[in-house]
C-alpha cells in the first residue's frame, strides 16, 4: 500500500472524510478540517508510520500531498507497510 493510500486511509477511518473527495491536490481546509482534526490526523500518521511529526511540520501541512511528502522525506513508503 501507498503511503498516499495509507493517509487516505486514516483521513476515512479516523476523521471520516469521503474518500471521493480525497486527492493529492485537496487541502485539509477543503475537507472541513480543523486545527483539532489536524492533530489527530498527524497522531495517526505517527501511528501508522512509525515516525515523529513535530508541530512546526504539522502546521506546515496544507494538502493531502503535503502530508505525502513530509512523510516520504522522513523515509516510509510502501516498503515500510
């Protein structure tokens, strides 16, 4: 699994986002998440992959590509699932 797959898969499970409104381009605004949302969201991305996002990045995060990129510079992937 992707690791675009793997944070879509958090976005539907924990905060109930529609998955057909989920796209490397959509910002978390889009989505109707808040700062709160946010914060569960990088939890469970810290869950899932194993790494540490520290606050500064978080708040750094604007879309669904976003998230993908601090998350494979920080070296998960589809090899770490």
């Amino acid at each position: 699994m992707s690791t675009y797959d793997r944070i879509s898969t958090i976005l539907v499970d924990r905060l109930g986002v529609a998955q057909d409104d989920i796209s490397p381009e959509a910002t978390f605004e889009e989505l109707d998440l808040d700062s709160l949302d946010l914060v569960e969201f990088a939890l469970g991305a810290e869950e899932e992959f194993g790494v540490r996002i520290g606050d500064e990045e978080a708040e750094g995060l604007r879309t669904v590509g976003d998230a993908v990129a601090l998350l494979e510079t920080k070296g998960v992937g589809a090899a770490t699932a």
